[in-house]
C-alpha cells in the first residue's frame, strides 16, 4: 500500500465513521507550495474517546499498528498519537483538535480539494504557513518547516488574505520568523 493509499483508507475510515479532520503538514504545503516527499501525513482530528474503538478496528493488526490507550491519552492531554502501516513503514500522525484560538481558527477555515480522486479536507494557505512557521520555531530554526512555508507564501501569494496572516503572526508572536520569510521571497 503506497502512502497515497493509506491516505485515501484514513480519509475513507474517518468519513465513514463521522470524525472530522483536517489535512495539515508537508501534504498540505506539498499542495500548496512545492510538492516534497515526507515520510507521515499529518493529520488534525476532532475525536472523542467514544470514537477509539471503532478505529482501532478500522486498522487492526497485523497489517497496522494503532494503540487504543496512545489514542485515549492523545486525546486527554491534546495532543498526537501514531497509525503505523507495518508492512510499508508509512505513519499518519494524528493530532488532537486542541481548544486555542489558532487551532480553532484553522480547523473552521479548512477547505476540501479534489486531490487524485480524493476529497480532502485540507488546511488554508494562511494556516498552512502559519502553522509551518510555528514548527520553524519550535524546533530551534528547522529550515525544511521555514522552505515549506516559504514555497507555500510564493505559490498562493495572489489570494493570501494577508490581514489574517499578520494578525496571526503578532498573537503567535512570529514577527522574527515572519520578516525573514518576506525578505527571502522572490515575490515581494
């Protein structure tokens, strides 16, 4: 099973069982940006605990490994556990919706592409930099989260609503990261 294939499995599983979700990460900068491989797919996911088992029968081993108590504990504290595709070594990681401005913000402004025959339901483009921006910093300056961002802002630069990005970027304090990606972009 390629990664494009377990995508369209998660995506179809959590469709049909009623979870809400956001297509967030490289995917969504690869769509958005420039298209990069990634080794996981990112995933923000509006679950509660009564969920769990249903999904964990969805992708049951041998073929996957997903632990109902990784879930249970993503979920209390907010924040991600792991579905591991043993045979092929892909991973999606899914990220709890969690209740912060931002992520309520991003997750109500999602919208769905047709992507290969899926329907995705994926991050903005102003949230995709965002939210890549904010890994940026996290991470102690990681330059293929500030390039994913960077690509994305060149790509979509056209319809970014640039009053959303600048509020977002004074309330999560980017400022720093901010002016470099406009100083490092072949658009302005």
């Amino acid at each position: 099973m390629s990664q494009q294939e377990l995508l369209k499995k998660v995506i179809d599983t959590l469709e049909h069982l009623g979870i809400d979700h956001m297509i967030t990460g490289s995917v969504a900068s690869s769509l958005q940006g420039e298209p990069r491989s990634t080794h996981d797919i990112d995933i923000i996911l509006a679950v509660q605990e009564a969920d769990m088992a249903n999904l964990v029968e969805a992708f049951a081993p041998p073929r996957y490994y997903l632990d109902a108590a990784s879930i249970r504990e993503a979920i209390s504290h907010k924040s991600m556990f792991n579905l591991i595709d043993v045979v092929e070594g892909d991973k999606v990681d899914f990220w709890i919706l969690t209740d912060e401005p931002f992520d309520q913000s991003r997750f109500a402004r999602r919208y769905s592409e047709n992507v290969m025959g899926m329907i995705l339901k994926v991050s903005c483009p102003e949230d995709t930099i965002l939210a890549k921006l904010l890994w940026a910093v996290k991470s102690g300056g990681s330059e293929k989260q500030f390039t994913d961002a960077l690509r994305v802002f060149e790509v979509q630069y056209d319809i970014l609503d640039m009053s959303y990005l600048k509020k977002w970027v004074a309330a999560l304090s980017l400022e720093e990261i901010w002016n470099r990606l406009q100083k490092e972009s072949e658009i302005i």
